[in-house]
C-alpha cells in the first residue's frame, strides 16, 4: 500500500471514523455524561485533515510539518475538554479511541500499514496527544491560578471588610477594593440610606458626579442597572455586553442617555446584599473605560463578595446601632440620675425650713412675732414641696397621656389676673416690673379654668425666674382670628439657640449642674405645653440668644360653642388666707374611725375632726381597725393606703364583708399619698366611696367628711 493510498482511504473515511470515535467515547465514558456531539467532535476532523496532510508531505518525501497546525489545534481541543471538566486520563483515552479507530478504517479498507507509514500515523496521533495534554495543563493551570487569585482577593477583601465597624467606612472601602481590579466604576445602594449620599466610586474621579446623578432617579424594572428590581427579587443580573443601541434602549430620557454615554458603560452587574434571608441594598459594578467584559464566573465572584460584604455592613451597622443603643441607655440613667438629685434637691430645701423653724418653735425660745414668721415660712415650703409633688403627678400623667381637662366657659383674664396676684410677691421680692395687657371683651372660651390657671402660672413663673432683678416681664392677652394668644414676653437671660428646640422638654434645663442658680424640676413648661395642646392650641418660644430675654406664644382656639348666656366662672384675682378651719353644721355625734401607720398624719388628722366636734378611733394598721369595729361604729372610715402587712385596698375589701350590715356599708375616704390617676381608680374599685391625695386642706377634709355623714346618717 502506497502512502497515497492510505491518505485518501483517511480522507474519504473521515466522517465514518469521526462516527466511530464519537460512538466508542461515548460507549466507554471517558468524557464527562451529557456532553452533546458537536463539542465531541470539537477539533477531531480537522486533526484528522492534518494527518492526511502530514501522510501526503511523507508520500511525497517532504519534511514533516503540517503537525506544526495540528498542534495548534490540539492544544485548543485540551483547552475545550478542560473547560467540559474532563480528567488527564481521560483526555489520552480519547486519543487512544482515535487511533484505533483510524486503524480500524485503514483495516476495513483492505490496506496494510508499511513500518514507515505505522510510524507516521503514531508520530501524529503522538504529537497530538501532547499538544492536547500541553493545553489541558495550560488552562488547567491558567484556571488554578485565577481561582487562587480569587480566593486571595476575598481574603484581601474579607480582611478590608472586618477592618472597621463604622459602616460608612466600611462601604468606602468597599468601592476603594473594587475600582479599579474589578470594576471601572462601583455604586452600592442601601434601602435605609436615602439619608447618606450614594457610595460612588469612578476610575475617572471627573465622572463621579455623572455617575451620582444617573442613580438620582430610579431605573425602570427591567434594566440591568435597576437596583430596586434586585433588591426586591434578591437575584442578581449580569449585561455582559451593552453597545449603543443597548444604551439607547434603557431610556427615553435623553438626559440620562447622556448620562450613560458621559459614564462609559459596555458591561454591567447588579447583586443583592443580603443577611439570610433580608436584601438591604444592592451592589452594581461596570466596566467602560477599560472596555472589559463580566463572564458568568466574575458573577460567581462577585455574588461571594457581595456575600461578605453584605455582612460586613450588616454588622456594621448592628454595631453602630448598639452604640446608638448604648448611649440612649446611658443618657437614660445619667438623666434618672440628674432627675433623682435634683428631686432631692427640690424636697429636701424646704423641708429643711420647716424642720429647723419647728424645732426653734419647740425650744420654746422664740417671740410671738418669730413664732409667726416661723409658721408663715413652714406654710410656705410644706406648699412648695406639694407644688414639686404635684408637678411630679402632672408629668407623670403627660408621659402616661392621662391628664384629663373638665372644660367649661373661662374668663382668660381673669385666669391670668389670679395667676399674676399669686406671682406678684416674688416679683417684688426681684423688684420685677409686671405689665399685663389683656383684651377683656373678648377673652371668654371653654376651658379647663384650673389646667389653664396652671400652664399660666407655669409660663409666667419661668418668665420671673430668669429674669434679673429690676427686669421687665409683659403679659398680652389679645384676640386673633378665632384664637386667643397670650404672650409672656421677659428681658431676662434668654435662651441659647442649641437649647430652644428641647425648652419644653421634661426635665431638660439649659443648667443643670449642682451650681445651677435657679431651683425647679424643669417640668413646669413640658406641662404647659401639654395642657395648652389638650385644649387644641399651639405653644412657641423665641429668643434671640443668650442676654436677650425670652418670649412664650400661646394661641387657644375660643370654641365656637361659647354662650353669652351662660355664666362664666370668675373668683377674685386675691385671697385672703384661710386661719380657722370652718365647721359644716350637722357634726355633732358623728363617729369617724382614722386609720393610718404614720403617727403624725394620723393625730393631725384626728385634731382636726375633733376640733370640729367629732368622736374619733384611731388605729395604726388594718389589723387594728378590724379589732376597733369590733365594739365601735362609725359613720366613716378615713384610711391610708400604703400601710405594712395589710394595706388600705385590703382593710376595705374586709369591711365590706363584715356581718354587720351597718359596719359592712360604713362609707370611706382613701387618705393617700398616691396620688396617680389609676391610684384612685383602684381605691374607688375596692370599696373607697372618696379619694384623697396628701396633702389635704383641712377645710376640704371637713366637708368630705360631713357630706359623706350625713349621708350615712340618713
């Protein structure tokens, strides 16, 4: 056989042995399962083309050289069945399938293979093999060392990420990591960050603008560049190629179109950031300028880093929460702390007054005329430590939202006439100018009168306290529309700018070190400002600094249900102080019963019914009253609440299942220092017909009981 002969039995049996190869790999499952025929086949015809051409150079006595092709492309077949995941051994078991399907060929051709002829079909299929064995390797090892790059970039960029827990920081890292190794250009976007500036970073720092403004506005769903549509489906996209046409597509805007172009854009991703199963943002990276192309495994690299990044920020931001957490816990318990100090403060200044004038007045060492300055100065701080008690309750009620207003149709006027009265002796006491310009015409609305007396007072007693001696406070009362606005304007110290917004928080003081010259809880205008809003009106404060005094605005809408047939209430802007207790008829012969656990409350309590001609049992706790009805019936119980072993709500659940029908039905007064709105509604609930707080002015105390009495008497 002539190595002519040979060449073209090859060439006419190159689809029969191409055939038979594809047939017998298959049969022997050297290749990985599922791999279609033509990536089979891949370069087999054409190899086999080149030995027809290297048996022809050999036939002619050429020098071997279409091998030098053949090489060529069985370094690219390697290439190709590396990238179909085939093994080394694999790779040589199809090469052996080959050849003894092209001897099977020159078999079945009836043709006999000289030495010379044997050996050049070996040396091809040889060289092949090593050619493809050679490409394999190549990209074998090209493969091997992009995965190692890749895994030394995550763990370059794992370590970037966990390097700070300042999320911010965190994110400028991240797009400083990514521009330029992976991207021209990189925009994270988080849902809760409409408040910080997009992330945004460009190899062309001139482009950043741009880049920011094309994500001002949201993108239409189906765009690649849609962060929205991946953050809401939590799937990533990848546009491995865009061109012109691509870009005019995305928009109708011509501006963002410009946008586009001024970008530079030819290949984008867009990934979730997501923590389980929360997408919180997105992360987009692009290549332009460098005119390079994402692939599916730069998505899969990307989707990883996207991954540890989204934790990153995660616990970033958890972190910065838990300092946000941490300091609010903080300036929680410094502010109780302040708060618990400053109540010491408040209580414990006027009952040193009244401790020390009552001891001088037990020496026995004073006049009669210290003897009455020293009861007028008791009077005056056992009032002030219930006006602290009372502004505790009052705040108490405004953060619980139960203060309460019974309206009725109110003077204003008046209101204010009584409040700048009662006000006018620690004005003089600063030598302080009252002006008081009040609209009387028009000045009548509903409203709670002793809410209203209260925020007023309030407002005015803040305007005194601040201002210097020999200062001015103006008062204008006036009708707007259909309000009524009351002005307390002062030219005292005024009110620094950083602090006006929080003036009518609780408990904040522009002040509030130990050496603070002005006293106070600093609740008095936050339950101003509530009682004024419970009414439907607005309050404001101005200042213009530091020096310049201070101006509080109320408006009141007037209701347009006010009659001017009905009476309006008014009392006398003055009083005259209360000496002597007065004494309700019908007293004589009422049998009272006083129960309370502190000795002193309890003999005050019992002098004054005794003043008044009333029979009185008195008994330190409720095991005692209990004993006391034993062989006493009164036609009242008055009794505390808070009480050790049994308390007050215990005693009158056990009265009110005596035997005795008259014992059993005895009306009762709750005499308590609680003084919170659910207090007496649990006191009413347990069998109490009255509810009391302390302190309480005699004179109220002796109608409760005559009222209830009576009666009782009946």
């Amino acid at each position: 056989m002539t190595a002519e002969e040979l060449s073209r039995t090859l060439s006419d049996e190159r689809e029969k042995i191409v055939s038979s190869f594809v047939a017998e790999v298959k049969r022997r499952s050297p290749s990985p399962a599922g791999v279609a025929r033509p990536l089979l086949v891949d370069e087999i015809p054409t190899f086999l083309d080149s030995l027809v051409a290297e048996l022809s150079r050999v036939a002619a006595g050429a020098a071997p050289g279409a091998m030098n092709i053949a090489g060529e492309r069985a370094r690219r077949h390697g290439g190709q069945r590396w990238a179909l995941g085939y093994d080394l051994e694999a790779l040589i078991g199809e090469y052996a399938v080959l050849r003894q399907c092209v001897l099977d060929a020159v078999n079945a051709a009836g043709l006999s293979l000289s030495v010379d002829e044997y050996s050049a079909i070996a040396r091809c299929l040889n060289v092949g093999l090593a050619e493809a064995a050679e490409g394999y390797v190549k990209h074998r090892n090209r493969e091997i060392e992009e995965e190692r790059a890749n895994l030394a970039f995550l763990a370059e960029a794992g370590q970037i990420l966990s390097s700070s827990l300042d999320y911010r920081s965190t994110l400028s890292r991240l797009t400083g990591l990514l521009v330029p190794r992976f991207a021209d250009w990189c925009v994270v976007h988080l849902e809760s960050g409409a408040e910080h500036p997009l992330p945004v970073t460009h190899v062309d720092l001139a482009k950043v603008d741009a880049l920011r403004r094309l994500y001002a506005s949201p993108w239409p769903s189906g765009s690649p560049f849609a962060p929205d549509a991946v953050i809401a489906s939590g799937e990533p996209r990848l546009a491995q190629d865009l061109d012109e046409k691509d870009l005019e597509s995305l928009t109708e805007n011509p501006d963002e179109l410009d946008l586009l172009r001024r970008v530079h854009v030819c290949s984008v991703m867009t990934l979730p950031l997501r923590v389980q199963d929360s997408t919180f943002g997105a992360l987009t990276l692009a290549y332009g300028d460098s005119r390079r192309h994402y692939t599916h495994g730069d998505l899969v690299l990307a989707g990883e880093l996207a991954r540890r990044a989204a934790v990153a920020i995660d616990n970033a931001k958890l972190y910065e929460l838990s300092q946000k957490e941490r300091s609010r816990v903080e300036a929680a318990t410094r502010a109780k702390d302040e708060f618990v100090a400053m109540v010491s403060h408040e209580l414990r200044t006027p009952l040193n007054a009244i401790l020390g004038w009552a001891r001088l007045m037990r020496g026995g060492t004073l006049d009669e005329a210290r003897r009455a300055h020293a009861l007028e100065v008791i009077e005056r701080n056992a009032q002030a430590q219930g006006k602290v008690v009372g502004d505790l309750l009052d705040i108490s009620r405004v953060i619980t939202g139960k203060i309460r207003i019974n309206p009725s149709q109110v003077d204003l006027s008046n209101v204010v006439d009584m409040v700048v009265e009662g006000l006018r002796p620690a004005a003089d006491a600063k030598r302080i100018r009252i002006e008081a310009d009040l609209d009387r015409e028009h000045s009548v609305l509903r409203a709670d009168g002793e809410r209203l007396q209260q925020a007023v007072f309030n407002l005015l007693a803040n305007a005194i306290k601040f201002t210097q001696k020999s200062g001015l406070v103006s008062v204008r009362l006036r009708r707007v529309d259909s309000d009524l606005e009351l002005a307390v304007e002062d030219d005292g110290q005024g009110i620094a700018p950083a602090f006006l917004p929080h003036v009518f928080e609780a408990f904040r003081q522009s002040d509030a070190a130990s050496s603070r010259s002005h006293g106070g809880l600093g609740v008095g205008l936050s339950i101003a400002k509530h009682i004024v809003e419970l009414h439907g009106g607005s309050v404001e404060a101005r200042s213009a600094g530091r020096g310049k005094g201070a101006t509080f605005e109320v408006r009141i809408p007037v209701s347009p249900l006010v009659s001017p047939t009905l009476g309006i209430s008014r009392v006398p802007a003055t009083k005259e102080g209360v000496t002597q207790v007065a004494i309700p008829p019908g007293l004589d012969g009422v049998r009272v019963l006083v129960v309370d656990d502190e000795a002193d409350a309890r003999d005050l309590v019992a002098y004054v019914l005794e003043m008044c001609g009333i029979e009185v049992r008195v008994a330190a706790s409720a095991g005692e009253a209990m004993t006391v009805l034993g062989d006493f019936t009164p036609h009242l119980v008055i009794s505390d609440i808070g009480m050790p072993d049994e308390d007050g709500y215990l005693l009158i659940r056990s009265i009110r299942t005596l035997a005795d029908e008259e014992r059993k039905n005895v009306p009762a007064i709750a005499l308590t220092a609680f003084g919170r709105n659910d207090d007496r509604t649990r006191a009413l609930v347990a069998g109490f017909n009255m509810y009391m707080a302390k302190p309480v002015e005699a004179d109220t105390l002796v109608r409760a009981v005559a009222d209830l009495a009576a009666h009782a008497r009946r």
